[in-house]
C-alpha cells in the first residue's frame, strides 16, 4: 500500500522542519503578492544556496489564466532531470494556485484540459509539493483539491485527485498571526462550513464525522476570543487546528449545499469565501435540522454548549460582523435559488429530508 499523503507536520514553529523534510532537493518558493518582508528573509536564511526561485501569486480569486501563467513561468525556469521542491506558503489560493503549477503540461496547454476530473499523479511529470497555511481555513494543505475561476463565465472549476495532493502539510501556527482580523474571522468561518458540510453529508463516514465535530466545537469557541487577542498563539494553535480537522472531514467528504449556494455570491457580489458561507449557513443548518431528527441531534451537539441552535448560529454570525440571510426573510428568490443549488455537484452531497440518514 502506498503511503498516505500528505505527511502532516503540525507545531509551533514547524515551519522549520521545511529543509529536513525535502532532504538535498533545491527548492522553489511561492508566495502572496502581500507576503511579509520577515518572512521572506527568513525563507531565504532557511533554506540558503537551495532556494532557486520566489514566485508570487496574485491577489483576489485565483483564475485559469493566472495559474496557466504561473506554471508556464515555473516549468520554463526549472524543468529538467532534477526538479526541485516547490514549497507554497500562504492562503487557500496561493496553496491552491501551487497544485496547479506542479505538474508540466505540454507547451501552450492550459490546465482547462485537466480540470473537473480525476488526474492521477502518475499521468505527469510532477514535482514534490510542500503547502504551509498561514490562514487557519480552507484545508487545501491536506485536501486533493485545488479551485480556479473562470471569471468572464462565472464558473467555478476543480483539479482535483491524486495530482493536486501534498507531499507535505506543515501548519505552524505562528503563520497565522499577522492575519488581519478580517481574513482570520473569514477563514475561520470557511472551516466551520467545512466541518457542518461534513456531519449534513451524503458521503459521511466516522472518521469524517469525528473530526467535524471535533473542529465546529473548537471554532465555535475560540474565533471570537481572536478579536480581542490576534497575537494570542495559543487561540492561533486551537484554530489551527480546528481548521486541520475541518480540512481533513471535507477532504472525505467533500463539500456541500452551503458551498453551491457560496459561488454565486463569490463570483457575482464579490463576497470573500468565508463571508458567503456565512451568509447562507443558518438557512442551511435549519434545512439540515429538520431533514431528521437524528441529524439534529448530530447538530446540536456539534457546536454546542456555544450553538444549540440555527438562530444561535444566526445570532454568533452577527456577531462576528456578518450579514447572513435572516431565518425569518421568506423571499421566493432565496427558496428558488436553494432548489437549483440542490441539483449542482457539491448540492447533491446535501442530505434532504427524503434521505435515509444513519451513521455506519
């Protein structure tokens, strides 16, 4: 049996352990656009005459032509017989954009030709892939799947399989602490949905479900305490690892209803991920609650004693700062526009209520 990826590191600090991991491999690093100057220094004293390279991935939703560009620019500088380590440090797109960049396509070939289907890494020539988060949220470090746009569509779009899988997941903590409050509250969010889209899951199974409960439990009671302590390492290492555990249930699952309904408040209102989720998580978890009442005593003990319910949910959203679509607005549109996300890939995930739902 082949060995399980990715080898998850995960401490304070462990950021380190970077050069033993790769062994004598060069390294290739890519970053966001708004990478701090520290850090980037102290890439460079780590990793010494190995480091060959520092891209950067580009601010806001990561799109075709933007990894199509940034692979071409990796493969022409750095193909050959020994390819290096390349290393991403940053949010959920520049980790995603780096799963992207991998594998070597063939010359003016964009990644259209492998998206929304199973790409094994056997089928390219593909270099090793170490992803460090310094967002404690999207789970794309332990996940085999990375998300691109296309924006002149509005459509979104997935690489996924064995080919956009880490070698290596190293989450330290001490990343995520100049994350403005903004980005830690959103990111925060996008991995409670991870973990409730897990427990309301068609493809549900224990493992998936202990580590939901696991993580919406956390999140739920350390993300508020981040407002008044940012630079608290201890609530840093809890969302950390919140977020693993939220990562590693979606990456058996996959997600859900809250995510199809995501998409078109991303492309079209220029939402951030997490704030779309937001929006439509209590409408959701009440859909959920009442599809049975096994699910809802599932739910109820998934976030509480903080969250009993879909209006404490409502009312910890706001809390927050964000805007979600209230439990008592009966608007048409927002019924008709649940009933068509239903029928979508990530929709069908979504346990209704003419499902039999049991936990085997």
């Amino acid at each position: 049996m082949s060995e399980a990826k990715p080898e998850i590191s995960f401490s304070i600090g462990a950021r380190h352990l970077a050069p033993s991991l790769i062994g004598d491999r060069a390294v290739v690093i890519l970053l966001h656009s708004n990478a701090n100057r520290l850090l980037i220094d102290e890439m460079r004293s780590m990793f010494g005459t190995r480091l060959k390279d520092i891209l950067y991935c580009p601010d806001g939703l990561l799109t075709i032509d933007v990894a199509d560009r940034l692979r071409d620019q990796f493969w022409s500088r750095h193909a050959g017989r020994d390819l290096p380590t390349l290393i991403a440090i940053g949010g959920g797109s520049t980790l995603d954009l780096a799963k992207s960049m991998r594998i070597a396509l063939a010359p003016n070939t964009s990644i259209t030709q492998v998206l929304d289907r199973v790409c094994d890494i056997g089928e390219f020539i593909a270099c090793p892939l170490l992803l460090m988060p310094t967002t404690a949220g999207t789970g794309s470090e332990v996940s085999s799947t990375a998300t691109l746009w296309d924006l002149q569509r509005g459509t979104k779009h997935s690489f996924f399989g064995s080919a956009a899988t880490a070698d290596w997941a190293v989450i330290d903590p001490e990343l995520c602490l100049t994350a403005p409050w903004t980005v830690t509250r959103d990111s925060g969010v996008d991995a409670l949905a991870h973990a409730l889209e897990s427990i309301w899951n068609r493809r549900r199974v224990p493992k998936a479900f202990a580590f939901a409960m696991s993580a919406a439990q956390q999140i739920t009671r350390v993300l508020p305490g981040l407002i008044e302590h940012p630079h608290d390492i201890s609530l840093r290492a809890e969302m950390s690892q919140a977020a693993l555990w939220a990562g590693q249930a979606m990456a058996l699952t996959e997600t859900a209803l809250v995510h199809a309904l995501s998409y078109e408040e991303t492309t079209q209102r220029g939402m951030s991920h997490g704030e779309a989720c937001a929006k439509w998580l209590p409408r959701v978890y009440k859909i959920a609650r009442e599809s049975s009442e096994e699910l809802g005593i599932y739910l109820r003990a998934s976030m509480e004693p903080i969250i009993n319910d879909e209006r404490e949910l409502q009312e910890w959203l706001i809390r927050l700062g964000y805007q979600p679509i209230l439990l008592s607005d009966d608007n048409q549109a927002i019924e008709a526009r649940i009933k068509v996300a239903l029928q979508s890939t990530r929709g069908k995930n979504f346990v209704t209520s003419e499902s039999v739902y049991a936990l085997h």
